[in-house]
C-alpha cells in the first residue's frame, strides 16, 4: 500500500531520525564519527525479525552518510551469551546430544554436522554477513566472544562490580516477583534470576545473580565444563579475589578478576555497558527489550554508571511471514534473509523495511502475494521514473535500489515477476524454452539471452520449485482431452475457433491478452477493444468460463498461470493441438 508523506518538512521516518541523531551526536561528541548500532545473538537462525534490528540503524546510517558525515554501523555479534536451549529442526542437530552444551558460550558449542564452521555461533553468523553483503550493508563486526576473553571489557566489568549496590537498587524498582532467600544475608532474586540460575531463563533479559556474595552482576564460565551455571561465594574489592563455585559439574576455583577473562556481565548490565564504551547514539530495540522493566529501559538508568548516556532508541513492530505470529530464532526452520533472497532480489527486500516506520508491523510474503509485492514494486519503480510518486514513496524507492556507495546490482531487464515464475513453472527448468517464450512476450524487444531478465528470474524460478506446492504447479497435457472436446456446445466451439484464429497476428504477450479477453467479447456481438464500461455485467462471467475451459484443456485444472503467458510457453502448433485443430 503506497505510504503518504507525513510531513512536509520531511519525507520519510529515516530522514527524521538522521537529523535527530545528526543533533544529538554533535551535542555528545562533537566532530567525532556518529556511531549507531545492532546486536545479533547467532544462537539458531538469524531471522527475518532480527534483520530489523540492522535494517533500522542502517537505513539511518546510510542517510547520515548520504549528508557526508562520517557514521560507524556496529554490530556486536552476543557470541559469548550462554547456549540457551537446542533450536529445533537444525541440520545436522541431534537434539538430545546437544542439550549437554547449554550453558555454554555459543563459541564453545560444535557447529552443526556438515558445517565448515568452527563453531555454533561462526555458523550462523556466516549466513547473515552473506546476506548483508547482498542487502548492501556497511558495518562493523564486533565479536562478544573476543572482546571478554581479550580482557577488552575488565576495567568496565570491575567498575559495575564495585558499583553492584547501585545497580542492584535501580533493578530492584522493578523487581516484582519475589523468592524467598535461600541463605541468611542472601537478596531475594526476581524470575528472571531463578530461570537463568536454571538455565532455561529468556535471552537477554538477565539482570544478575544473588549470591552468598550478595547480588553479583557477572557471571563467570566454569573452568572445568565452560557452564554459566556458576555461584560466586566470595569477592574481595580490593584484591578483586573471586571465588566460584559450578553447580553443573562441582567444580571450585578462586581467580583475580582483574586478570580472569572468563566470564560477562549480564545483559541487563552488558548492554548499558556497551553504550558508554561504544558511545552509540542510535540503537533500535525490538517490543521485547522496550516493555517496562526490560532491559531498555532499564539500561537507560544504568548507563549512567559507567559515564554514558541511552541512545535515541526507537521501539521496532515484529515482522511476520506469511500470516506467521511472531518470529522466533529459538525454533528452526523459521525463514531468515537468506531464504527470502533467494526468491526476490535485495532491492525489494530493502524496500520492505524502508517504507515502514519501526513501530509498523509488516509481513515478507513467501506465498502467492510475493507476486502482488513485486508488482507494487515495478509500480513504483515507473512511477518514480516519470515522476509521478509521491516524496516518501520516492525516498524509500531510493533507499531501496541503493545505499551512499552507489546502486546495487538490479536486473537489466525486469520483466514481471508473476511473468517470470510462469515460465519458469511450465518450462520446468528448460532455459532454452524459457528463453523462446520470455523473447516472444514483447516483438518489437526481444530477450536475446536469459541473463538479461537475470537476477529476477532466478529469484522466481526460485520461488516456484521451493514455495509453490506440488499440487499447484503447472503441467501441461501431452494429448488433447478428446472427451472434453466432443461434449462442447456450438458456443463453446466457436469461442476456440475465434481464439485459434486469432493466434498468429496476436502471438505477444499484449497481443495474446488482448485476444483472450476478447473472443467473449466479439461472441456477444461486441468490439474486441469494448471497454468494461461499455460492457454488461455478463461478460465477465462468459471471460471466466472461457478461461476456465481454456485451463482445462491446456492443464488439466480450473486454474493456472495467466493465460496469455501460458499460451506462450505451449507455443502455437502445441495450442492447436490441444484445442482441437
């Protein structure tokens, strides 16, 4: 549904955002790089709902850039975060073999069978960065993992550990479910504390551990099994002597903690943490993190005690598929960009994200609407062309087909994708038969070769052998139905005659979409170029049966793909012979 300007300032939401960050980052750090940023935790699949967690900030980034600013786009990879539970229906997963590494950090779980990963988070994190080279996206990679075990974080994680009283009464405010202490002098923990201290607690909504040190807001991984599920009985502030204990596996061990680099601070502290020593200015956070007493919000106070300050954070609406509920990368098989790049091309993908506000909840069609979607697209694409679109449709057409590095790759030819996946149904993979319909569909302009009509075929073709149900494909008669021809009354048989006869000097796509929505036409004593003012309301009903008995005899079904195209991929002498002559 095209998008109404908003504003006549302004066009489009990213444009608002660029000046507030624009504003905001020379009031905290004037001259120096805006900085905005993502995170991704590549605990199972990187979803379609996760790509709004990038595709925000980025499409901000790139407008700043646009307005020749420097900007640095992070994304800090939560690599280090526990393995929480084993997704289902992962490849080359066997479930119960892999609940043995929850606990874990992620870098310290086996890839998937058959991956040439090194380890559970490098594998799904490759899939992303390959799709955001696709999509265009600049960014900074950070690793979690490389940043904790390199000690890059101690004097950060020593500062809250001193701090602990302070955190502990800002979470304390909105602690509103209470356990009973299980030892004297002991703080009582909220249920997010009981889950993580089970193992089983939601990502990313730690806030801390009650210790018999009191509340502590870091978490060590056990030196014996590399498991979070670890209790700090001891800690001296002045010698920053700790001592855990791992109720997994037993094991005891006492460090320094401003030599140990074996351990993070929770999220709930982690993320504050990261803001003032990034000094980001722009972060995005999806309904989850936003509620009351979650970790945004909360942070927002925390930050504050390690020198920083929130960053402008806009909430982000799930992003649905296909009439899905929410997405959840904790279950497999959820579609990621990967699987939606793979049936459309990044411009159109792009466009999604870029034509809705953050807060807007939209779906990514992998049914028949990816068709519908493609044609709004092409739409747009001609209306910018002669400059009929309106400015927040032309803003995100613009960040749609390109970012300030220039234009991505598009398809030199980008003949209609519902066109496309026709062809590529019927012709069943043959290239040289695509070829022969794709360059009849316009006379005047032939196709010479497919890659002209490429990436966008591909993408269709796609679509067709991975989304489009068996029973929906298209399979054309190897003989006439004879019965069905000897039972057609007189009208029926002249509506084909008008047709075959029609075929030579129509043999386009125009051509051929012309003809068959005219033979009813021309039988009810009309003109072929009557238009459907100029009609009863009958005509439409004799269109439909003619169409419907056309399907029939070219495949078999009431329904298939539009018929001008079919035609065209039959080709005449095979027409002829299905209908009779």
């Amino acid at each position: 549904m095209p998008i109404v300007a908003q504003s006549t300032e302004t066009t489009d939401w990213v444009s608002r955002f660029a000046d507030e960050v624009i504003e905001e980052s020379e009031r905290r750090a004037p001259g120096k790089p805006v900085v905005v940023a993502s995170g991704l935790s590549p605990s199972g699949p990187i979803h379609l709902g996760n790509l709004r967690e990038v595709m925000t900030p980025h499409l901000v980034a790139d407008e700043i850039r646009r307005r020749g600013h420097q900007v640095r786009h992070l994304i800090s990879w939560d690599d280090y975060d526990r393995y929480r539970k084993v997704p289902k229906g992962i490849a080359g997963v066997d479930e119960e073999s892999y609940k043995e590494h929850i606990g874990k950090p992620l870098t310290s779980v086996p890839a998937p069978k058959g991956s040439s990963h090194p380890n559970w988070a490098e594998h799904f994190k490759a899939a992303m960065v390959e799709s955001l080279a696709e999509l265009g996206v600049e960014f900074d990679g950070i690793s979690q993992t490389e940043q904790y075990t390199n000690g890059v974080y101690r004097e950060q994680i020593l500062h809250a550990i001193k701090h602990r009283g302070d955190i502990d009464a800002i979470l304390d405010q909105y602690r509103t479910k209470k356990a009973p202490a299980k030892k004297q002098g002991q703080k009582p923990v909220d249920e997010a504390e009981l889950e993580a201290a089970e193992g089983s607690g939601a990502a990313g909504e730690d806030d801390g551990s009650s210790t018999a040190a009191g509340y502590f807001p870091y978490k060590p991984y056990c030196g014996n099994c590399e498991k979070d599920l670890t209790s700090v009985t001891s800690y001296d502030d002045d010698s920053t002597e700790l001592t855990y204990a791992c109720t997994a596996c037993g094991f005891s061990e006492t460090v320094r903690l401003n030599e140990f680099n074996r351990g993070k601070l929770v999220w709930k502290v982690d993320w504050p943490m990261r803001w003032a020593y990034e000094g980001v200015v722009f972060e995005p956070s999806g309904v989850d993190h936003s509620s009351p007493g979650s970790s945004f919000q909360v942070g927002g106070q925390i930050v504050g005690i390690f020198g920083g300050k929130q960053p402008i954070g806009p909430m982000y609406a799930f992003v649905g598929i296909s009439g899905m509920a929410k997405m959840s990368s904790s279950k497999g098989g959820v579609p990621t960009p990967a699987d939606a790049l793979q049936i459309m091309e990044p411009q159109l993908l792009r466009w999604l994200y870029a034509r809705r506000r953050p807060n807007q909840s939209f779906k990514v069609a992998f049914d028949q609407e990816i068709q519908r979607l493609y044609d709004e697209w092409d739409r747009l694409d001609a209306k910018v062309a002669d400059g009929s679109a309106l400015p927040a449709d032309v803003a995100a057409h613009v960040r749609a087909v390109g970012t300030a590095a220039g234009e991505l790759p598009r398809t030199p030819r980008p003949l209609p994708y519902r066109t496309l996946a026709s062809v590529a149904d019927i012709t069943a993979g043959h290239e040289d038969q695509a070829l022969r319909i794709l360059s009849e569909l316009d006379p005047d302009q032939p196709l010479t070769s497919l890659d002209e009509a490429r990436p966008r075929y591909d993408k269709a073709e796609a679509w067709i052998n991975t989304h489009v149900p068996a029973d929906q494909r298209t399979i054309v008669r190897d003989e006439p139905d004879a019965e069905l021809l000897k039972s057609l009354d007189e009208a029926s048989q002249q509506s084909l005659r008008l047709l075959l006869d029609g075929l030579a000097d129509h043999w386009s796509l125009d051509g051929l979409t012309h003809l068959v929505y005219g033979v009813p036409k021309v039988q009810a004593g009309f003109s072929a170029d009557a238009t459907p003012k100029e009609l009863p309301p009958e005509i439409k009903t004799a269109q439909r049966s003619f169409f419907a008995l056309l399907y029939h005899l070219l495949v078999g079904r009431d329904t298939g793909p539009r018929l001008p195209t079919l035609l065209l991929a039959v080709g005449q002498d095979r027409v002829r012979a299905l209908l009779g002559r």
